[in-house]
C-alpha cells in the first residue's frame, strides 16, 4: 500500500459535498429568491387549494401511470425480464441518479448491480443500459426541436428558440448517424472512435482529467447492443417516449387544474414549455435539475401566457405529484431488492 492511495476517497468525497453544496445554494437561489421576484408564493398556494377533487383524482392517475410506464423500457430491452426485475432497477437508479451530485454514473452501476442479483447476464445488461441512455440522449435533444417545428407552425412566437432547435435538431441528425455507424459494424465504431477520442482528450484536458478509451467504449456498446437494438429499436422508441413523457401528464393535469389549459394554453405550448425545460437535465447543475428546470419551466409557461402565480403553481404541483412520489418509490425498491437478496438465494432467474 502507499502513502497516496487514501487520498481517491477523500477527493472523491471532498467532490461529492461541494457538489452537494453548489446543488443546495443553486436550490436556494431559484425557490427563495428568483421566483418570489416572478411570483406571489400566497396566490401560487390559494390557487393549489381551490383545486376541484376531480383534478387531484386526475393528478394521482397521472403519477401513478408514469410509475408505471418507467420501467418498460427495460423490459424491452430485455426479453423476458420480469417486471418486478425491471421496477426495482429503473425506479432504484431513478432515486439514485437524483439525490448524488453527479448521481448517474452511480445509477449505472446501481441498474447494473440489481439486475445482475435478478440473474440478466452482464452482456444484457449493457445493452439495456446502454440503449436507455442512448434513447434518452435522442430524445431529450430531439424533442425540443420538434416543440419549436410544431410552435412555428402554430403560428407561435419562437424567438430565443429558433437557433436552439436548430442547433439540437443538427446533434440529433449526427448522434443517429454515429450510432448507426457503431451498431452497422465493429469497424464503424472503431473509425468513429478515433475521428472523436482527439477532441474528447482536448475537453478533458481543460478539466485536467484523463479522457475515456472511447474505442473500448464504443465497440463494447456495439458488442452488447448491436443485435439487440436491431430487433427490438420500435419497441425501445414508444416505451422510451412513453418514459420521458409521462411526467408531462402531471404537468397536464396541474395545469388543467388550474385553469390554463386548454386556454390560454394549447398542447403545442405546453409540450414545448415541457421539452425545452427538461433539456436543461442534460446539464444537471443540481440533482434532478431542481431549481434549474423548475425557472426554466416557469419563464416559458410565463412567456406563453400563463399567470406568473399559475405557472408557480403549475410547477410545484408537478415537482410533488412527479418527482417526489417517485423518488420515494425508488427509496422503497432499494429497500425491497435488499430484502430479496437476503431472501432469496440464488436469487430466481428473471428472464426466459
């Protein structure tokens, strides 16, 4: 052992509680002093109150199906897994992912860990994992263009947003050709490795990090991925699509609740204010993109039209019925995958 070997943990710790610390201040900055300044805490809270029941009934249905559908992607990632394999491990790498600092290289090896306990092979695992977070990339940078595409049509204002969308749509059109190109062949990956790995090693540098194999990486991702994508990418695209987007029903709903939907706002709008808010989630400055997300999401419904209050409302409606219920569903399928492992053992195989 050397003298120097202690100190990864303490750095990696030292990175994690200033993580922590600039996600909390980020936090701050956004509920306790930008939006007071957009809108009134008091009228965003009566607004919540007067709420018909039928609408919270409507709100609880929303959070439900999104807990629901989340975990299919996985499922069709891999056949014959179970659901309760596919629960435990998306909604586990969900609560993960949003509570670390930098949480989703930890929510990887989290999926990892508990699909291998439910008995999917490595190779499986790395291509449904892969595949998620390829699909997710596309759809994330995607969707946004599609809003402004649907907005101009509309006839909307897009100003602000025209060079954006275009900006993504150009990524989009690029990352499917490269990633066709790794799934056609081993050679593809690897020639597109090396046109990429000179300027990966020029950005880390300015990090002072030393930049990932990327050949190994993406002939891996081409080993594992490459029969499975090919088969099943239908079936990846709807229940990727049907993941992200779930959380915009609660959004749906919250607004209908409170009576800025269908008027003043239309199902274009509201899927653009959604859209180009969660693609501030590509650059997390806090776990789950809380504060960040949340201004983003408020100025663009503002900017649509909606009452100040209402869209502060709308969205913390959306962070409580969303995001909360199903972080502490994730919390509950940490608990739950312990409890098996310690019951089960081996534990039973969960695919065909």
């Amino acid at each position: 052992m050397t003298g120097s070997e202690p100190e990864a943990p303490r750095s990696s710790r030292r990175r994690t509680i200033i993580g922590a610390v600039v996600s909390i201040a980020i936090l701050a900055l956004v509920f306790l002093f930008l939006f007071p300044r957009l809108a009134d805490y008091g009228e965003a809270l009566e607004q919540i109150q007067a709420m018909p029941p039928i609408w919270i009934l409507a709100l609880v249905a929303a959070s439900l199906v999104n807990i629901v559908v989340y975990p299919f992607t996985e499922i069709a990632a891999i056949p014959g897994l179970a659901y309760r394999a596919a629960f435990m491990s998306r909604q586990a790498a969900f609560t993960v992912s949003n509570i670390v600092p930098g949480g989703g290289a930890v929510a990887v090896a989290t999926q990892y860990s508990i699909l291998a306990g439910y008995r999917v092979s490595p190779a499986q695992a790395a291509a449904a994992v892969s595949a998620d977070g390829a699909w997710t990339y596309l759809i994330t940078l995607g969707a946004p263009s599609i809003a402004v595409g649907l907005l101009l049509i509309e006839g909307d204002s897009i100003a602000g947003f025209a060079v954006a969308a275009i900006v993504g749509l150009v990524i989009v059109i690029a990352s499917i050709a490269a990633i066709t190109a790794i799934l056609r062949s081993e050679s593809g990956a690897r020639r597109l490795a090396s046109w990429v790995q000179p300027l990966a090693d020029r950005l880390f540098r300015l990090v002072h990090k030393q930049a990932p194999d990327l050949t190994d990486a993406l002939v891996t991702f081409h080993t594992h991925a490459s029969s499975m994508v090919g088969e099943r990418w239908r079936s990846l695209t709807v229940t990727n699509v049907a993941a992200q987007f779930a959380p915009m029903l609660v959004l749906l709903a919250a607004l209908s609740a409170l009576g800025a939907f269908p008027t003043p706002l239309t199902l274009i709008e509201v899927f653009a204010a959604y859209s180009i808010a969660l693609l501030l989630t590509m650059f997390p400055l806090t776990p789950g993109g809380l504060g960040t997300v949340d201004a983003a999401l408020v100025a663009l419904l503002v900017g649509f039209g909606v009452d100040s209050s209402t869209a502060l409302a709308a969205d913390l409606i959306w962070r409580v019925v969303w995001f909360l219920p199903q972080l502490l569903v994730g919390l509950v399928a940490l608990g739950i995958y312990r409890w098996d492992r310690r019951r089960q053992s081996p534990a039973r195989p969960a695919t065909a």
